[in-house]
C-alpha cells in the first residue's frame, strides 16, 4: 500500500509500505476514507522533534472496516469508524473515568502511520466507533476531524469547565483552537474572544462562534482579554500551542476560580509554581481522551448540528502529501485533508 | 498592646506595639481569644524570605468584636468571630464565585500582625464570621484553626476534588496536611494515605481518619502509593509542602484523571510542562479561600462533628511566642497555640 513516510525533517516521501494486517485477535484493520496533516505532526516536519528513523506518519482515520481478529465482538467488516490516536480498551479503571488517551493497555495508533490507505487499529472495539450507516462523502471530513483535532478542541473546553453563559478566550488559532471554539459555542459560552492574527483564521473563528477577535499575542494579548473581561479574565481558557509563551499566555488570560483546558503538546515548558499558585487557575490537559466524546461528537456530525470539516481547507490526494505538510508549514493552509 | 514582631532572621521579640482601630468605616478591630504560629511564618523566621524590617507577624485569629465602623452592618461588638487572612468584600465576582482570597477587593490582614492582642481587619462584613453564641474555652482552638489551617486543608481536599468512596494521598504532614487528612475523612474518602515519617504526626493522621501511612518520600514515596493502589495513583492528593519535590510527589502519586490541590505556599517551583501535559492529572491550590468554607467549618466545630484544635500540640502565652516558633522550627511542635 501507499503510505507517508517523514525521512528527515522537511522530507516527506509517500511509497510502498507494507500492508497492515491483523495481528492480535483484537486487532481490526481498516481502509481509510480519509486521512489528514496534524499540526503536531509538524514538531518532526520542522526537526523540534528528533527524527533518527525513517518514520511512518499519521495518527487521524476514519475508514471502512477490511478485517478483525477473533476476539473482536462489536466492530465488524464493512462499517464506517472513526477511532483516535490512542487505541484503549475502555473498560479499565482510568478508562471509565473518561481517560482513554490514559488506559492502561493503550496503544500509539500513530506508529502504524494513519498517512496511507490500510491501517491496524489495535484493541478494536475499545477503540473504534461506527457510524449509523455508511456517510455520505460530504461527511467524510467532518467524521475525519472528529478522530482527533475535533475531539481536542472539545476536550480543551471540557477541561477548561467551559460552562453556559461563560465567557472563553482561546490561545491559538490553528484547527484545534479553532474547534475549539465551536466546542465551546457548542457547550453554551456566551462570549468566546478567539486570538489570532490572521484573517482567514479570524473568520473561521468567527463563523464558529466567535464574538470577539484580540490580536494581540503575550502580555498584549492577555491585556485585551483582562479589558473585555472587567478586568478580570475568562472564565474558561482554552491553550492550543504548547510553547511557554501561549501557556503563560492563557493562565494569565484565566480569572481566579477560571480554568486552562490546555492541549497544544507541551514542548519546553516550564510553570512558575509562586504565579500559578496565587493565579487560583485550575490547570487540566494533556492528550485528548478522544474516545469519551466520539458517540457525541458522531452525533453531532451525523445530525448536521456542527460542521467541524471546515477546518480542512486543502484537498489533496494521498501521494501529494507533501504539498499538504508545506502548506501547513508555511501557514498557508489551516489543515490538509487527504483523500485515500 | 503586645504583638510579636520579627526583626530578622530567628529573632522573634514580643513587644509593645500601637493599639488597633477603626480606620475605615469597613473596619472592625477585634480582641484576640487566640492566635498562632502558621508554617508559612518559618518561611520567615528562616530566612527563605526576606525579613528587611521589624515585621508584625500572624494572620491567624478568632475572637470578640470591640469595635466596627459606621458602615459595618452584619458584625457587632461583642460577637465571637473567626475570619480568614485575606479579608474579602464577599460580593465581587470573584468572591461569589468562591475565591474570595482573590477578592477584587482583597487586603492582606496578616499585615496588621494577628500574633496580637488587638487585630483591625477589614472588610469586616465580608470577612468575619461569627459563632452562634459565645463559645466555651474548649471550643476556641478549633474555631481558631477554622481562620486557616482548617480552612486551607479543606480547600486542599475540595481542589483535589475529593468524593465519596475516593482513595486520597496527602504530602506532608504539618498541620494543613493532618487537617487535609480529616478534610478528606468528613468529604467520604475511603482511603486516606498520609505520608509521614514522624510517629506522633502519623498518630493523630490515623486519629483524623487516615487508612494507610507511608514513610517514603520522592520516587520512594510515589511507589509505595501506586503500590497501594494497584499501580494507579490515587484520585485525589493534597500537597501542603509547597517545594519541588513535593509538588513533583503530588503530581507522580496522582492517577490519570485525578487532581492535586496545593495548597503549600510554592518556593523556587517550576513545572515541567510536558510531565503534566502526559500526566492528565488536574491541578488548582493557592490561598485557600477560607471564607468559602467558613460558615460550614464553623458548624462542624460547634456541633462537636470534627476537632481540629488538636494540631495544636503546644500551648503558650503570647509573650513565650518565640518559643513557639523555635519549637515549630526544629519540628518539635506541630503548631504552637498562643493564648492572648
């Protein structure tokens, strides 16, 4: 099968790779509908994170089911399913309390490379949610987004207690900032200010849900919060970077009492625990438990009620990913969609 | 009046100081029944903190109402209060969102010395609260401790959101930590795991209710949890240290999907964002809004349903305070009681 491959930084290579098959009996194989470019994807791409090996890329799937090994009860050959990026078994105790992406027999999808046309799903029934019947293609994008970059932006609201009538500023402007904007709007905030600097993000943002547009970044930015807020700050603050600037960016942004749901990957952060300590912000983020709102997030897809595709704004096919991973790079586009 | 003032390091001097009154028609002063020596005045009196002049010291107090301003409404002379070291206007946002100790109005009442016959504090309305009835002698211990250390334990083990049936972890073992012990027992936690290594303080932990007692500390201490929590953590753990280690024990005693609450002032933490970012533990601490709680804590104590004056283990007259530090420094007294 064809799939993408990240040879060194800023080289992207889709070619023959193996193709997956069932391995354990819990195991399913799937033939993706669609795959996409994740912005973590591009701490590789730019070389942040070390790449020793030639490594297969791609953690975001939704696909029809080829195959499934013996022990698998609830997910069968011929469904459409949409999982995420941590395989788990959902009956553990971590798993339970809506921590998936924290199970204790997790599994990394992404080191299967969800960036090709076959991909094993490991813990299948855990994992894995099947639509009501098979979508139509202009769902497609929607169900995609729902495997990861929907499902965090909905976690970062949930983690920052976005609750009815709050008002929520968002850190961040990239697909996950920018669901998480309709996550929020679709959580009841009455006042989401979305921050960003780029037009076509803003109005994204904006069609989402946003009401307010602060431009500002770093103590700028949290200024322009705290005077749309009375002084005070968000209620809820959602983090979708992960550098030191955007982290310190959001707790500030937060009110005492106020809550960060942050899940830009932490990449060489450090909390000052003396201004954390007297902020009284709540802190909680970490890797999406996808898994907890997929029925929900399906739903909403399935009804119409949201339209968290949009966010794909490049269409490429699979073999032209590396167009997709330059877009991205350069800001160009928001987030690559590629057809398999 | 007498009041205790430190001069530098160690130095503690009880001295003749002016008397308290009424500056703003907010104010109350108050006779002490009452005061105390708080671990967070040996950051002082060891140097941690700067002392660069003669400081007036305490922010624990409970006692009569002498004298209250034109517009003090609720308090009156003759009432018994307790009240909190941050006095709260208790109607901003802030206040009424349960965080009074970051009242938009908020003043320092530590500044005025508790440690003190006299003590003006303001905000008088929206500080003080007062007991049914004038207490019994018995009674004053416990309803002193309400002003902080109970109160901070308690905001510890709601921050760290215990429930009913939770198994809870507390580090640290001065008299915030043993009443986090009790705070968690009377919130329904099944488990309470105190970490301790000094028998008389892991005596009255198992008295407060807790179930299990480590010794370990750092990685040793975080194994002997997760070992007593098969392999997972517990739900909810109280950190009441405020060091790095500490902190990095909360954080590593913590399943996924738990919460730390911190309440142990932070001295020289930093964080490391990615540690947290994969923990998927929740944290909130900082000054514990006291006033939140007040009103409840109060009744408990009055009903005979807790006993929290029993962290006090020595027992002075205000003019011996230096005593008192001295004993709480080399860790021979939990918490040394002042009598006025």
């Amino acid at each position: 099968m064809l799939g993408v491959v990240l040879h060194a930084p800023g080289d992207v290579r889709v070619e023959q790779r193996e193709d997956p098959r069932v391995l354990a009996p819990t195991d399913a194989v799937i033939r993706l509908a669609a795959t996409c470019v994740c912005g973590s994807d591009l701490w590789s791409y730019r070389g942040v994170n070390d790449v020793t090996s030639p490594t297969p890329m791609g953690h975001e799937y939704a696909g029809v089911v080829e195959e499934v090994g013996d022990e698998v009860r609830d997910v069968k050959p011929g469904q459409f399913v949409v999982g995420s990026f941590f395989a788990s078994d959902n009956t553990c105790e971590i798993c339970r309390s809506g921590f998936q992406t924290s199970c204790v027999n997790r599994v990394p999808v992404g080191a299967g490379g969800a960036q090709a046309q076959y991909l094993r799903v490991p813990l299948a029934d855990g994992t894995l949610v099947a639509t009501p019947e098979m979508p139509s293609d202009d769902l497609v994008p929607s169900l995609l987004a729902a495997s990861d970059v929907l499902g965090t932006g909905w976690f970062a609201a949930v983690a920052a207690e976005v609750r009815p009538g709050a008002t929520v500023a968002v850190v961040g402007d990239g697909a996950v900032g920018l669901l998480g904007v309709l996550a929020a709007r679709e959580l009841g905030a009455e006042r989401i200010i979305a921050m960003s600097r780029h037009e076509s993000r803003q109005k994204l943002a904006t069609e989402f849900g946003a009401t307010d547009i602060v431009t500002g970044r770093g103590d700028e930015g949290v200024a322009a919060v705290k005077e749309l807020t009375g002084g005070l700050g968000a209620h809820s603050v959602i983090e979708a970077v992960g550098t030191q600037e955007s982290m310190m960016q959001a707790i500030r942004s937060t009110r005492a009492g106020g809550a960060v749901g942050y899940v830009g990957v932490a990449h060489d952060v450090a909390l000052p625990g003396e201004e954390l300590f007297y902020s009284h912000v709540k802190l909680l983020g970490g890797p999406a438990p996808v898994r907890r709102f997929l029925p929900d997030l399906i739903d909403r897809v399935w009804s119409g009620a949201i339209d968290p595709g949009r966010v794909f704004d490049l269409t490429l096919p699979l073999d032209r990913a590396a167009e997709g991973y330059r877009a991205m790079d350069e800001r160009r586009a928001i987030k690559a969609l590629l057809t398999v």
